[in-house]
C-alpha cells in the first residue's frame, strides 16, 4: 500500500511544549546589550515593552517552555496543520528526490504567524496589558496579531510598511475587520516618523522604520507594550511548534529529511521549522542539511556584516550580534514584504557563523516562476515570501535528477498567496522586474554600525 499524500495528527499531537535551541547550542549567544550603556540587558531594561514571561522566554536556556493551555486552545483550531506529499511535484520534476511540505496556510489568518501572536497576546493579557503596538512588512504578522488581539480582548496598534500598505489593501482590510488600526509608516504620528519624512518625504518605508515607531508608542504609555513577530529568541520559540509536529508527520511517513529548506526575513519561519530538526542533529549527531533562502534584493545573511547592530531605525531597541545590512538600511520594495529586514535572527545568525546553516538568495522573477509551477503541480499558491523556499526546493530537486541520488527534502510552506494576487497579476502581465538593492547605500549603511568594545 502506497504512502498516503497526506500526514494528518490529531489535537492529543499538539505538542504540549516548545522546543528551545538555546539549550543546545554548542556555543552561547552573545549578549543583548543596552543601548545606551553597551552593558548586558537586563530583565527591568526590557519590561518597559514585553511583558515578563516573554522576558523570561527571551534569556531562557531551559529546552522545553510549556505551551499555556488557554494558548493551546486557540491553536486547536488548527493545528495540527497537515504534512503533504508533494508527489505531483516531483512528477513534474520526474525527479527521484520526496519532497514533503509542512502548510501553515490552514491558519485563521493564512500563515504560520500566528503561532507566536497567540502566545504573545495570551502573555500580554495575563499581565493586564490593554495595548499591543507593532510593525508589519507584508502584512502576515500584523494580520496574525490583530487577530490574536480580537480572541483576547486586546487593543491592536500596526505600523505597516508603506510599500507594502500600498501593494496590499486587503491586508489592510483584514487588520481592521478584526478591529486592529493599521497605520502606513513612516507616519506623522511618531517622532521617529516624522523625522523620516522630514529628510524623505517619499520614503516607502522599511521594517526597521515601523519597528521604531511601533516601540516608540509602546513606550509612552504604561498599558501599552510592544509585540514582534520575528527575531528574537521567544518568537523563533513559539514557532518551533512547526517543527516538532514535523518530526512526527515524518516518522509516520517512515521518512525522514535529508534537508530542510525555509524562506528568511527575520528568520521565524525558518527557525520554526528547522530548530526541532538541528536540535537532534547537535545532541545526536544525526546529519541534515539546513538551507536558509532570502531574497537577492535584501541578502542579510549572504552580504551582511556579522556584528552588533540596532534592530530599528531609530536605534531606540537593543543591540544584538546578528547578520545585518545597517540598521538605516532600506530595501527596494520587491513584493515579498516580509523578507524586507535589515538584520537576521540573532539565533540563525549565531547558527550560520558556526557553518550550521547554508545561506541562498534568489530573485524575485525566479521565485515567482517557482511559485507558479508549485501552483499548478500541488493547487497551492505560496505567498511570495514561501516563494524563495520553493525556488529552493525545485533546484535541488533538478539536482537529484540530474544525479540520479535520491534525498528527502522538507520545506515550510509558511502561507498562502490568497491575498497576494496583484503580485502575481503584476508577474503574469510581465511588469514585476528584479530589483538590486544599491551597494553604496548599504555601505553607508555598515558604516552606521554601533562601535562596541
């Protein structure tokens, strides 16, 4: 009997608790530093925009966090989320390479966000927070937040990329049917907006831009904290919950991957998918091959600089040691928004520098020709983010068959491209270009970096 095409747990496999990395890494992070004092960050130093248990998230080193019963809950609504077989895939391919991929698309809100904006929203509630800002590149996080904030009775504060509010009504649209307010940054209603606007009136804005205004407004009011839906240590934590359904979906598939392969922007998805797996491999020794796929238009992870660097424009967040482009970095406005960061996961970054991770990047022409074969193979649309892990995927595919070696390859499906049409609309008719970011901006950019001793 042939292996069914698709591998379905039931809610008693939610996983019951997170997996986190920071347990096994053979070498420690090095420290957040405060910005001021270049000192190791504090607990107190943070509270002023997470609530604690988030902190607590943020320095831990224990290696299972247990997932909260209320934030389960919500996740039953639907995870698990299914593992398929992408058989038609690798008929098209006629390649002897299993390709399997994990669909976060099934979530309320069309991608794998929303397994951290529950959690933080939940955390947020349990201390009697009544607002929550935050930034948002293509609209997916902020999306996964305003609903989150509507389940807990939150209010929702997101500062949207402005090329990307502009590129994505819908999103927009969605944000405020659930009752969040979706501002386009850089706006008038921050200082750090405002003095954007002032030295560039046309700015289409960046994440690090949205991100200074959402902490911004966080910090002014006392029932106010900020939320971020990549990043940093809890967020890669929240979403490992991918991972670890993963591995069970692969042992009833009697498989297991040679390489996992994710899209890159702060490195969330990819982590949430992958971490479960390199976990294994760093206590077990077990081989697997980690890709990490971002855009050429923004290659944080293979042109930046590894160093310590601010996380926003304004360069009121902490320092931390990531792959970085400079903080004042601001990318071209290629369509996949959540791929537009200047910096990278301080996790994924701290995993690359030890040679864990392989970094690719790709250009928005090939990545969407990628997604379209997907397409009409699977009847799936990626968004264009999951887009890069699908280019991925094809090429090392081709390379199994012209080889003729067989490998397991599993990739994160991380969303939908439902709401992404006139992206598609735009590649179709022949108008999308590949875009290059510009060298001596990045440049200008790298010799902004924070000197620390």
């Amino acid at each position: 009997m042939s292996d069914p095409v698709k591998y379905l747990l039931d809610e008693e496999h939610l996983p019951r608790f997170w997996y986190n990395i920071n347990a096994d890494l053979p070498k420690p992070l090095d420290p957040v530093l405060h910005p001021g004092t270049q000192q190791p960050i504090t607990p107190d130093d943070l509270a002023v925009i997470f609530p604690r248990a988030v902190i607590e998230q943020e320095m831990s080193t224990e290696r299972e966090i247990e997932i909260p019963g209320p934030v389960r809950d919500v996740y039953r609504q639907w995870r698990p989320s299914p593992l398929f077989r992408a058989r038609r895939l690798e008929t098209a391919l006629n390649t002897p390479a299993k390709i399997y991929y994990k669909y976060e698309g099934v979530s309320p809100a069309g991608s794998h966000k929303p397994n951290t904006a529950i959690a933080q929203a939940f955390y947020n509630k349990q201390e009697g927070v009544k607002r929550i800002t935050t930034e948002t590149g293509a609209g997916q996080w902020g999306s996964s937040l305003a609903l989150a904030g509507s389940f807990f009775g939150l209010d929702i504060v997101v500062y949207m990329v402005k090329v990307s509010f502009q590129q994505k009504p819908y999103r927009r649209a969605f944000m405020e049917t659930f009752g969040a307010q979706c501002i386009a940054s850089p706006s008038d209603t921050t200082q750090s907006g405002r003095a954007i606007l002032a030295e560039h009136p046309d700015s289409t804005g960046s994440l690090g831009i949205a991100i200074s205004e959402a902490v911004e407004l966080a910090a002014q009011s006392d029932d106010t904290k900020y939320a971020l839906g990549s990043v940093l240590n809890h967020v890669l934590l929240h979403q490992t919950v991918v991972g670890l359904e993963a591995q069970q979906q692969m042992a009833m598939a009697g498989d297991y991957p040679d390489m996992v392969i994710g899209c890159t922007g702060g490195g969330s998805n990819f982590a949430g998918i992958s971490f479960p797996f390199l976990g294994e491999k760093l206590r077990s020794g077990r081989d697997i091959q980690l890709i990490a796929v971002e855009p050429s238009a923004c290659p944080t992870l293979t042109k930046g600089l590894f160093a310590y660097d601010y996380g926003d424009t304004a360069k009121l967040t902490p320092l931390v040691k990531m792959y970085t482009l400079g903080s004042s970095f601001v990318p071209p406005g290629f369509h996949a928004g959540g791929l537009r960061y200047h910096g990278m996961a301080p996790q994924i970054s701290h995993l690359t520098k030890l040679g864990y991770i392989e970094p690719r990047s790709y250009n928005q022409l090939d990545c969407f020709a990628a997604g379209i074969q997907f397409a009409k193979a699977e009847g799936i649309i990626p968004a264009p983010e999951a887009n890069h892990a699908v280019k991925a995927v094809i090429y090392e595919a081709e390379q199994c068959r012209d080889s003729g070696e067989s490998k397991t390859i599993l990739f994160n499906l991380c969303g939908h491209g439902n709401f992404d049409m006139q992206a598609y609309t735009d590649y179709l008719a022949g108008q999308l270009k590949d875009l290059t970011y510009a060298e001596d901006e990045v440049a200008m950019a790298l010799a902004g970096l924070p000197s620390v001793g």
